[in-house]
C-alpha cells in the first residue's frame, strides 16, 4: 500500500468520501506523496510525444520562432514551457532555432514545473527562470507558452445519470476499507451543459481558470499560448479517468501516488471558454494536420538523409506522431491568444 493511499483511507474515515477531482489532484500534486512530487515516469510509466521523436520538438520551436516574428520580432519574449519534464522538447526546439537571427538572444527561458525532482534535473541543462504557477507569469513583456501533455492533468470531476438525474462520482470506502467508487446525491454544477445521449459526463474546473487566467495575461502582454494533448472534440468526455503503472493501465484506485493519473481533454470546452473570455482562438486541429503543416515529412526526409543507418526507426516515431490510428487524430492542438492576434502559424 502506497503511503499515499493511507493517508486517503484515513482521511474518508474521518470526513467522509471525496470527489475525483480531489483524489486526481492529490494523487499527482501532493507535495509529500503525489506522483510528481517523487517518482516522475516519463519514459518509464507513460511516452510523450517529445520522447518519441526529436521532430516534434524541433517543430514546435520552429512554430514558437515564427510567432515571434509575427509579433514583429520584440527584443524581448517570454518563452515558458508548463511541465517541461526532462527538458527534451525544448532542448530539441532550442536546437532547431538556433541559427535563427535574434531569436535565441531575445529569450527569457521560464519553466512552470512542480516536480522538485525534474527541477533539479532542468537546472542543470538550462539557464531558466522557474516558477510555481501559471498566473505568475510576468507580462512586462510578451509572451509564448506551451504546453504539451498538460491539460490532461488537470483534476475532473465526473458525473453518472441515474434515471434522470445526475450525481457526481465520489471515492469513499468498501466493507474492507478499501478505495472504491459511489456517488453523491447531488445536482450538476450550475451552467454545466448536460448531454442528451451520454450516461456519463466529466468536466475539468482547470479549464475555466486556465482561460482566466490567461485572459488576464493577455490583457497587459502581447503572446500566445500553445496546447497540445489528446481528447475530444467530437463531444464532452463520458469516464475517461485512466491510470498507467509501467506503461501497463491499471485500476486508477490501485496506487495512488504512485502511478500516472490522466483523463481526456474537453477542447471545444476549452474553445467556448476562451472566447467567452474575448481571448482569439485557433484550432483545435489533429495533431497530424499541426505537425505535417509545420514541415514534419520535410524534416523527417532530411534526418532520414543525414542518418540512412536509423532511416526505418526515423520514419516509424514520426509516423506514431502523424499516423490517424496511432497519435495523429487522437492528439489535439489549439493555440490561444490576445484578442488582437492574427492566425497562428499551422492552424
């Protein structure tokens, strides 16, 4: 048993069961015991999109530069990466743009990471500003956030009809005082947009702060904010709570603490709460349509070209990446900005 999941047991004993939203966020934030307190798993538990192949990085450097320049190139920009895990994505997106006159001598590097275990490993590779939060975010100056496999952190809470009514799903104690899911007798969140033909339903309270704050941001500094995660746009998400241990799924009640915890992304949500926001919204589009109009067959090519003894393995990550029935539709992108702003590049 998992430190963490003592911890839960003795808390539902004395004040009750908790929601999923409250379960997902300790389970992964915890200081003492969360998942990226202490035992973070890329490579191990789960594979980005960064891990699986360098293109995907250099791309979205490429697409950072012409932001930039397309903010008429300003001596100075922020650029802040939220969960940059090991750093691969922008060592790969620095490399790329580093010939790229006035780029690189215009950056202010910022990482938001909480992991102090990926901190001490990130300050050794960058020289880079680190902050706690997204609304910490200075704005003296403009600004290009990304954010890749972020958003399905965020905590969710989910919702089960039952007859015609629906209840929230809560994590309370079995007869052994073991985890086990229920529900609450309790009414949909106000305004929450309740699907007809669905039994089920989660909503990320993350994503409303998330278009907050960064309409805030956007209101004194220039920028762009970039996502890119797997989720839906073919509707909201029904029970998408999933938990990976080892790259195997597992019970999402197994080990707390200590396996990944993930759920899909509600992008037309995050699309409507932007522009509710008065924020200028672009995508979301396949993460295949992203990658392949921002060069990703040219740039496998030249690879391919430059290393003919790794040419197979070269072709089958960035065909994972673009592939339809591997990460190419399953993956979103949708790109957020000032309400000034003109299209993003690739959208």
């Amino acid at each position: 048993m998992t430190d963490l999941k003592s911890r839960l047991i003795a808390m539902i004993q004395a004040s009750g069961p908790i929601s999923v939203a409250t379960y997902m966020d300790l389970c992964l934030h915890d200081r003492q015991h969360g998942y990226y307190a202490t035992r973070p798993g890329l490579g191990q538990d789960f594979i980005t999109a960064p891990e699986t192949s360098q293109v995907f990085g250099e791309l979205i450097g490429l697409w950072a530069a012409q932001e930039w320049q397309d903010m008429g190139a300003p001596q100075r920009v922020s650029l802040i990466e939220i969960g940059p895990g090991r750093g691969t994505l922008m060592a790969d997106a620095l490399r790329a743009t580093a010939r790229i006159e006035g780029f690189h001598a215009a950056l202010d590097l910022i990482f938001i990471e909480p992991s102090p275990i990926l901190r001490a490993n990130l300050k050794r590779k960058f020289d880079a500003r680190f902050l706690s939060d997204l609304s910490d975010v200075p704005t003296d100056q403009p600004l290009l956030l990304i954010a890749n496999e972020w958003l399905d952190c965020l905590p969710v809470q989910q919702f089960i009809k039952v007859g015609a009514d629906w209840h929230e799903r809560v994590i309370g104690l079995d007869d052994s005082d073991q985890l086990t899911f229920g529900l609450k007798v309790d009414a949909m969140p106000s305004g929450a947009i309740t699907p007809e033909n669905q039994a089920a339903l989660e909503l990320q309270p993350g994503l409303k702060t998330l278009s907050e704050t960064l309409h805030h941001l956007f209101e004194t500094a220039a920028g762009r904010a970039l996502f890119i995660d797997y989720g839906t746009v073919n509707g909201a998400p029904d029970d998408t709570l999933r938990s990976y241990l080892s790259g195997q799924q597992i019970d999402p009640l197994a080990e707390p603490g200590g396996s990944d915890l993930t759920c899909d992304v509600d992008f037309l949500r995050l699309q409507k709460l932007a522009g509710a926001q008065g924020l200028h919204v672009d995508g979301p589009i396949s993460q295949s349509q992203f990658l392949l109009s921002l060069g990703a067959e040219a740039r496998l090519n030249q690879l391919a070209q430059q290393h003919p003894d790794r040419a197979d393995d070269l072709h089958a990550r960035v065909r994972s990446l673009v592939d339809p029935a591997e990460m190419g539709t399953r993956f979103q992108a949708i790109a957020i900005a000032n309400s000034g702003a003109s299209r993003a590049t690739a959208f």
